[in-house]
C-alpha cells in the first residue's frame, strides 16, 4: 500500500511540428515581484520560447483538477528581470516586461534585446549565476562545444578559459556558496574551478 497517489493535475502540448526538446529546454523559476509565482519556460530546438503560470485548481465537484487554461501561456515577467537565451550563434539578454489587466483578455507582457553577444564557437550550454560573489546580479557563462567556457558580466565579455582534452562538452554547474564550477571531465573524474 502506497501513502501517495499520483494524479495529473496540468498538461499542455508546447507547439505542433517543431523540433526535440531536451533536457536543457526546461526551467522553473520564481518570478513576477512579490507575488514569485513559479514559472515554467520551455524552449525548443526551432527556437521557440513559452513562459507558462499554470492557474490549475482542485475542482472539488468534478473531484479532477481544472488543468490548463489559456491565460496560463504568458511570455514574460518582471520589470527588473531578464531572461537570457543561447542561440546557435549568440547569447541573447532580453528584458521581462509585465503589466497586469493591460488587454481585455488577462495580462501584457513583452520581451525586449537589452544587449546580444556573438559567439566564437558554437554553444553547449549556458550556466547564470553570482559568480566571484557578487552581490545583487548574475553573470552569464557560455560552454562551447570545443570546451571553451565564454564569461560575460552584462554587455562585457570578460575573459574565457579553455577546459582541456575535450571531445564533447559536459554539463557545468554553478555552486554560489563556494564560488566554484563544477564539471567532469572524458576520463570520469570531477574536475572544480574557481572563478
């Protein structure tokens, strides 16, 4: 006997004939001001981009959830928020713009470029994050697929540090709490970096 029952409470269907989505294609992130309501951002490989604030509630009569709505598909967020997205050739920082009951169906948002950056190589991966302990504001790091870790603070690129003997490029991650980057390397074994 089981103490938890599984039960879909929201689907949707992102798109129709586009290209795979992978595992990098989804986000959940807490936005809009105050409110932090968890949103959900799916890319595709046809580069389409959806920000979805799924509404679902428990329909006590229909003892089912109320699954997805409409208005549950939104394009963006917060004021002071940006949104960066890693293309095949650049790494674009677009600002979230959201006015709430600025059309006759529900909320108004828009997405702005605030800056781009060209890419030397092509793109593996994109890691965020305070990196060097700064405080209030992250910084982006770029993965190409030679091993090339790309380090841009806002509209400047800063520096880059090639990972050696790379044949395809590992996923990286970022711990705040030590200020280091974290990947493994072809022969299995964990490698760490400082910023």
């Amino acid at each position: 006997m089981s103490l938890f029952r599984t039960r879909e409470w929201w689907r949707t269907e992102c798109g129709g004939g586009e290209e795979v989505f992978d595992g990098q294609s989804l986000l959940v992130v807490p936005l809009f001001g105050d409110d932090r309501k968890d949103i959900i951002v799916v890319s595709s490989h046809s580069g389409f981009l959806r920000l979805y604030s799924p509404s679902s509630k428990w329909d006590e009569e229909k003892i089912n959830p109320t699954g997805y709505q409409l208005t549950d598909l939104i394009v963006e967020g917060s004021q002071d928020l940006r949104l960066g997205i890693l293309t095949p050739s650049k790494l674009l920082v677009y600002a979230v713009t959201f006015t709430p009951g600025s059309t006759e169906h529900g909320d108004r948002c828009i997405l702005e470029v605030v800056y781009s950056h060209e890419l030397p190589g092509f793109p593996a991966s994109l890691t965020a994050g305070a990196f060097g302990g700064a405080r209030g504001r992250d910084f982006f790091s770029v993965q190409c697929l030679d091993g090339t870790m790309l380090f841009y603070e806002q509209e400047t690129h800063t520096f880059q540090q090639v990972l050696k003997d790379r044949l395809l490029p590992e996923q990286v991650a970022y711990v705040p709490r030590n200020d280091v980057f974290i990947t493994s390397s072809p022969g299995w074994i964990l490698e760490c970096y400082r910023s």
